[in-house]
C-alpha cells in the first residue's frame, strides 16, 4: 500500500511538469524585425506574454536566450491591453543561422515560451569563368561555372540561353533555363534545344532571399566548342611493306573515333621513359589523316609510354582528353662496348691447353645498345667458310680447350641489331718484370684498397683478381677488373667485399707484348673477434687462494689477435671482482679468498674488435683442519693472557695503588744488613741491635721473652714511642759472629744507618707454638730508598696457628710495632739459637 502511493505521487509530479511547460508556451509569441538578415547586422525581437496566462507572477521577467547564452538585457512593459512585452536589439548577428529562445523563470528553471530561426548570410556573388563545350558522344552542350564565395544562405543557380545570330545582340529564341543539381556548377543543354552553326548567348542567374546576380553573357557557336574524344594507339606490326625501325626508334598507328571521321583534326603525341619518373616529351602537331607515325631519337631497346590527343582543325575546338597509354619498346642497336679480357691457362697435355677466358663489357658511350650474348671464335690457318664458335654464352666467362701453339681467339657480343667491333685476345707469354710489394689497407668493412710499387719499365696497365681465400678451392667465385692506367700505384676494390672473410688478391702487371709474374697477398676488409676463449683449469687450491690456468688460443685467420684477458669472480653473497691480465698469461692466483667458500669464476678474451666470455668454473675452498683449529685456539689464548697479564700488572705498580695494597717497608736485601759475611757459610749470621737503648753498641745476642702466664694479653706497653712491652722472664741467647761497632743516631739523617732496632723476638718455655717476634715500624730509616716493588713478607696482619684460629696480634695504640711468629720473619732463619728446647716451634 506505502509502495502504490509512493509511485502514484512521482507520477502525479513527472505529469505536472510535462504539463507546466506546454501551457507556458501558448502564453507567449516572439516576432523578430527580419528572419534573415545580412552576416553581422543588427536584429530586434519581441516576445508578448497573453493577458489570458493568470497563472503566472505578474512580476515575471523575460529572459531571451541566443543558442545557449542567455541575453538578460531586454526591455520589459506592460501593455495597455494588460499584456506583457519584452524587447530585445542584437546589434550584430555573427551567426550564419542561430535560435532566439523567449524564456520566463519558473522557479530554478527556465521555460521557454516561444522559439524563432534566424539566418545571416550574403547576396550570391557574381559568377564567372562560364565556359562551354559541346560533346558529341552525349551530343549536349556541356557549361560550366565559378560559383562564388559561399554565402551560407540557400542560393539557386539558373543557366539562361537563347538563340541569336551575329554576335548574340538579338534574342530570337529563349531556350529553357537549366537548372543544375544541387551543389553542382555544371549543366547540360540537350541537342534538341541547339541549333548547329548558330550563335547562341548564355549566362548563369545566382539567387538567394537578399539578392540576386549574374554572370558575364557568352556568346558562341556549339560546333566552335566541340571536344572530340581521343584516338586509340596501336603499335604497328612488322610486314613486308614497311622497312624495321632503325635503332632508337619504334612505329605506332592510330584510330581516330568513328563520328569525327568527318572532322578534319591534328593530334599531338607524347610519351615517356620507363619505368615513369622522367618528363613527358610532346611531339606535333601530327595530321591525323596519315594514321601513323615512326617516332626516332630515342634511347635503343628503351620500353616507352605513349599518348595521343586530337582536336578540330583548321576550325575551333577544344583538345580532346589524352588516350590510354601505350607502351612500345624502342628498337636497338648493335653492342657498342669495349671488351677487356683477362684468361687462365692449363697444360693438360703437350698438346692440348684448357682456357678460361674472362671478359667484361665497357660503355664506349652512354647509348651503347643491349647485350644478348658473346661469341669467342677461333678459326684455324688455311680453313674457309664457317667455324663454329668455341663459345656462344650470355655469361662473362667461357672455358675451352686450344692447341698449344694458338695463341689468340677474337671475343664478339652481339644483339639482334647485329654485333660489336671483333677484340682480339692474344695470350702473352709470363716474362715481363714483376710488382714490387704488394700491400693492402681496410677503408670499410666493404673495400679494401690494394697497392703496389709500379716496376720498371711502366706496365700498360694491371689486371686485379681477388675471392674468398683459404680453405676455400683457389679460383672459386673470383672477381677482377683491368686497370689501364699504368702509372697508378693502388686501387680500391669494391666489388664482392664483405667483412670477416679473408681474400686472395693477386695483381699482374700488362705489358706491350707480355705480362709480368701474378703477385698474391692475403687480406681482411674487417676482422672478428675471437671465436672462443680459454676454458679455464683448477690447478692447486688453499683455503683462501686458487691458482687457475688455461691453454692460450692459437691465432686465427680474420680473428683480431688477443689484446687482454679479464678474469671475473663472484662468492656466494653475490659480490663481484674482476681483474686485467696481459694476453701472454696462462695462469692466475686468486688471492683472498673466504675458507670453506663457493665462487664462480669465467675468463673473458678480449681483442681490438671484441670479445667472448668462457664457460663459468665453479670452485670451493678448503676449510680449516682440526691441528690449524688447535693452534690457532691456543695462540688466541696465549695472546689472550698475555693481555690480561699485562693489564693485571700496569694496574697493580701504579703508585696510587701500591701504598693501598701493602705499606712502604724498607727491603733489608738492599741495608747494611745485607752486607754481612756469616762465619760459617752453611748459616746466616745477622746482627741486630739493642732493643732498649739507641746509644749502646750492636749487641750478638737476641733476647727471646718467655710470656707469663696471666689473664690480661701476653703483651703490654711498658714504654714509651719507639719501644714495644716485654714479658717478665728473658733468657739470652748468644749470636755466632763478629758484630761491627756502629753508632745510631738518635734520627734518621740518611738511608744508609748500619744500626736499626729492627725487632725482638720472644718466646715462652710453657707454650708448644711457635715463637713471636715485634716488627716495629720506626720512624729510623732502615734504606735509602724503597724497594721498586713489595716481597711476600711485608704485609703479614694476621698469624695463622695450627691449633687456634687467626688472631690479631694487640699492638699498643701509641705505637706501630707488629707482632707475629718468628719464623715468618726471614731475618731470623739464620739464627744460631741455644736451648731450643724453651722455644717449643721456632
């Protein structure tokens, strides 16, 4: 139900606006001043909107439109009789027909109430050339006209006649006007309306709706004006009664058409070479009553196209249209060439001889007549009549056989105009002086000059034979030419040259009465590139080289000898390298190479015309073995310690971390201490000085303390800055050796003091362990200097016991001395001590 109503309403709207344009055209109507006009004049129009139309706006304006623009500037009013009118003025019209369109504005449209054509255009021009001709065949008076410019309006042309006599002053007798077809400047008057050897006048009326013309009068006669047709051309056949032509020149016969037979007439001829392209030639005029004609002075045996028109004579006429073509072939004459000759002998037996005869024709002048064959004849002494002749051939050579003592033949070339001037062919005994070298350049890969040293005396001329060269058969498909100019030194060959092909050439110099000795040479007019290149060999392999080699090519015959070789490789990612070796290599290394790696590898050879690749080479280096693998793992790893060792020691003797890792301690091997000589060589004899008094002398004995057995620490200060605490018993013990008398000062006034107190060393006869000895760090100098690095006992903080853990060792506070067991001490292992039994571990 939604669907039918929906449809029902776009038609009811499509209804309403098919509607709505229709009533609005009956409600207006245009006039214009002139429908057509003259191009570019002015034109005014109206359109009047009926008073009946009381559906539209009284206030609707009137748009006029001119083909697709629209022309808002009408002027609008309102008539007395309540219409509606609007006018417009085009002041110029540029179109040669155009639609004025009256539209009113209906909402966003607009309607068009009324539609006028307007023309422009021009009055015919006058028109002019009319000419006439009477055809016979048709038997009509033919006219035709120049009609003019266009004048893009509708014009009729109209050919008025009449009968007259003398010079057309009189009219006698219209005849009916001829209308021509539609576009057509032509016309047909028919026989019935002329009349023959009587004047008429003529002339053509041009009309259109602004004007009318006409052309100039004609006057004339239809038999003054008639065209015949042309002749038909026949060749005329040979017969008894009419002599050949001579040469240069050919016969002809013509027909003239049947209903002129009675016209006296002249005709003209023309005709041309073939194939076209040349001029025609006119000849005439020729009288027509003859009916023939032998036309000379043509090139011989020369085929030619012929044409031939008529017209009434001795009276007026028109020429008629040439005839169809007729070709005839002009007649020849007798060869008239120059014979040079040149021949090839063979002994077949002592009195037999094979020759080759070889012959080429050469135009005395331009005109030299066609060529049907040759004729080599020889006519034995004291024989009459006929001899056959040894050769009747079209072809510019012959081989015969001769006896051995005739030395000559006589060459002819004939036609069938007869023959040439007879050329003697004397065979010349090889005894003259030969050529002096022969040479030969390329200009072009299609010539190839050819020069020589002129001997002396100075030949008459030369004869150049050259051909294809080994391996072909010597003498196949040879070509030559004489040259007649003795004093020349060279000439180009031209003929039969292609490139890449190696050619014989052979020059034997002409004399009077002999002929020097065939010189030969050998040569290209352009050589090739190499036919194939060296297929290259693996000759020893490595893991990142390949020494390749190859067999070099042997020259060949027109192949450009090698000029380089380029070697060319690619690995497996593609990367490509090349190099250039001279063209004496045999052999190349490829040096560095990827192990366990695939390349390909191809040899190009090159020359100074081109070059040609090899078939590719694929190769795989070797890969690492398993005792290379080792080494090369543990030299890596040497290097690798080497680096690390170094590194370790740069960074440990920095002096910024040398006091960080162990104090400065004097080394006792560069002190006074290493000076002394022991007594007995088995031990060390050290002296050491007083413990408690810096003023006493150097004492030989080292007290050794026997710790007391109390809760408070083994050790205690007793004493001042540079002194260390001492337990309650002390037993002596006597050091072996000669103390030497030195003197400490109070301070330290230089490294070399022989006097330190440098240590003590005690001992408890309750404890099994090891004894102890006090390092004090004294503020006496001991050296001179400081060692360059630390020894493994001068940073020793903490003893390890067997039977207890480490402890550290209670200094005093005030003080800097450092206790530890007496073995740690290397000083004291020299020692000679009495009553060991006390000292448990020492």
């Amino acid at each position: 139900m939604v669907v039918g109503l929906g449809t029902w309403s776009l038609a009811r709207a499509a209804l309403i606006i098919l509607l709505l344009p229709r009533s609005l055209e009956e409600c207006g109507r245009i006039s214009v001043s002139a429908p057509i006009v003259h191009l570019g004049d002015a034109i005014t129009a109206s359109c009047i909107i009926n008073k009946t139309c009381s559906h539209l706006d009284p206030e609707s304006q009137i748009v006029w439109k001119l083909g697709t623009e629209l022309h808002p500037g009408g002027r609008q009013q309102r008539l007395p009789d309540g219409t509606q009118e609007s006018t417009i003025t085009l002041p110029h019209l540029n179109d040669s027909r155009a639609l004025l369109s009256c539209c009113l504005r209906w909402g966003n449209s607009l309607q068009i109430l009324d539609q006028a054509e307007l023309q422009a255009g021009y009055p015919p021009a006058t028109p002019h050339n009319l000419s006439c001709l009477m055809n016979l065949t048709i038997e009509s008076l033919i006219c035709q006209w120049e009609p003019g410019p266009d004048t893009h309006l509708p014009t009729n042309f109209t050919l008025k006649s009449f009968k007259s006599r003398g010079n057309c002053q009189d009219q006698e007798e219209a005849i009916p006007d001829c209308v021509p077809e539609d576009g057509q400047s032509r016309c047909s008057i028919p026989r019935k309306h002329l009349r023959l050897y009587q004047s008429m006048g003529l002339w053509v009326q041009a009309e259109n709706v602004l004007g009318t013309s006409v052309s100039p009068p004609l006057c004339l006669d239809p038999m003054d004006v008639v065209k015949l047709e042309p002749p038909t051309l026949w060749a005329l056949d040979p017969s008894p009664e009419v002599a050949p032509p001579q040469p240069g020149c050919l016969q002809l016969h013509w027909e003239s058409w049947k209903p002129t037979l009675y016209i006296d007439q002249k005709c003209e001829l023309r005709h041309q070479p073939q194939p076209g392209g040349a001029a025609w030639t006119l000849v005439g005029p020729l009288p027509s009553k003859t009916l023939q004609h032998e036309l000379c002075g043509l090139l011989p045996s020369t085929a030619y196209s012929l044409q031939m028109r008529c017209t009434r004579w001795p009276l007026p006429g028109h020429w008629s249209d040439w005839s169809p073509s007729l070709e005839l072939t002009s007649a020849q004459q007798a060869p008239n060439v120059r014979l040079d000759t040149w021949w090839r002998q063979r002994q077949l037996d002592r009195r037999t001889v094979d020759m080759q005869l070889f012959w080429k024709p050469m135009p005395v002048e331009e005109d030299s007549g066609q060529i049907q064959g040759y004729l080599v004849s020889w006519r034995p002494s004291g024989q009459a009549g006929a001899v056959p002749p040894l050769c009747n051939t079209t072809e510019l050579n012959c081989t015969f056989h001769l006896p051995s003592e005739v030395r000559e033949v006589v060459l002819v070339a004939y036609n069938t105009a007869g023959t040439s001037r007879p050329t003697s062919v004397v065979f010349l005994e090889s005894t003259g002086p030969p050529l002096g070298r022969l040479h030969t350049m390329a200009r072009d890969p299609h010539n190839l000059w050819v020069g020589w040293e002129p001997p002396s005396p100075r030949p008459r001329g030369y004869v150049i034979e050259w051909g294809p060269g080994p391996p072909s058969p010597s003498g196949s498909h040879m070509t030559w030419k004489m040259e007649h100019n003795g004093s020349i030194a060279g000439t180009l060959l031209q003929e039969n040259i292609r490139p890449f092909q190696l050619y014989e050439i052979t020059v034997t110099a002409l004399y009077q009465d002999t002929v020097g000795p065939s010189q030969r040479i050998y040569a290209y007019s352009q050589e090739t590139a190499p036919s194939y290149t060296p297929e290259l060999h693996l000759k020893h392999i490595g893991k990142t080289w390949a020494q390749l080699e190859w067999v070099p090519p042997t020259p060949e015959l027109g192949r450009s000898p090698l000029t380089h070789y380029t070697i060319f490789w690619t690995n497996a990612q593609g990367q490509s390298f090349s190099t250039i070796l001279n063209a004496s290599s045999h052999e190349f290394v490829l040096p560095g190479l990827e192990p366990a790696s695939l390349y390909h590898v191809h040899l190009m050879a090159a020359s100074q015309v081109g070059a040609t690749n090899s078939t590719s080479l694929t190769l795989m280096t070797l890969a690492p073995g398993e005792f290379e693998l080792r080494i090369f793992l543990g030299l890596f790893g040497l290097l690798l310690s080497l680096i690390c060792l170094c590194g370790a020691t740069r960074f440990c003797c920095r002096p910024s971390r040398k006091n960080s890792l162990w104090p400065s301690v004097p080394d006792p091997a560069h002190s006074s201490l290493g000076s002394w000589v022991p007594s007995i060589p088995a031990e060390e004899i050290f002296q050491l000085p007083s413990l408690w008094d810096t003023n006493m002398p150097p004492i030989t004995k080292i007290t050794v303390l026997e710790e007391e057995e109390k809760k408070p620490g083994p050790w205690e200060s007793h004493e001042s800055s540079g002194t260390c605490g001492l337990p309650a018993l002390v037993q002596d013990y006597v050091l072996q050796g000669d103390p030497r008398a030195s003197t400490i000062q109070p301070q330290a006034q230089s490294g070399n003091s022989d006097q330190v107190l440098y240590g003590q060393v005690m001992g408890s006869p309750s404890r099994s362990g090891p004894a102890d000895y006090i390092r004090c760090d004294s503020t006496q100098p001991l050296l001179g200097g400081l060692t360059p690095s630390p020894k493994s006992y001068e940073n020793l903080w903490f003893q390890t016991s067997p039977q207890r853990t480490p402890e550290p060792l209670g200094p005093n506070q005030e003080d800097d001395c450092v206790f530890g067991p007496l073995l740690d001490f290397p000083l004291l292992q020299g020692l000679q001590v009495h009553g060991v039994e006390g000292l448990g571990g020492f």
